[in-house]
C-alpha cells in the first residue's frame, strides 16, 4: 500500500480503535489490524486464524472480503 493509505490504516487502527482487515500482498493471508510501527513502516496483524503477525507497509493492502 502507498504511504497515504498506509497513514489512513494506521489512523484508524489507533486513533478510532477500528480494526482494518488487510491481506498480504506475498502470500494471500488476511488478517485485522491492531497496531502500527511507524519507523518500520510496519502493521501488526492478528490472522484469520488468531496468529499474530506484523508486515511491512509494501507488502499488504486493505481488504473487502476475509
């Protein structure tokens, strides 16, 4: 995802408490945000199946369907 968006997610993961379901651009997996590393450019992820997970900003985008 580019900066912008990633800045959107990261607002909305934090400062609204939403949870935005991602999908991992790699390897298919989907998952909710619940955090953001700003330095790193990273969103922690809590998969599908309850695993937590963090990726990195290029390599997920927002999802509509699980």
């Amino acid at each position: 995802m580019n900066a912008t968006n990633y800045t959107k997610v990261c607002y909305r993961t934090e400062q609204q408490d939403e949870e935005v379901l991602l999908r991992n651009t790699c390897n298919g997996e989907t998952g909710y945000s619940f955090g953001c590393t700003n330095e790193g450019e990273t969103v922690q992820v809590r998969l599908i199946n309850g695993e937590l997970d963090s990726w990195g900003r290029d390599e997920c985008t927002e999802s509509e369907t699980e």
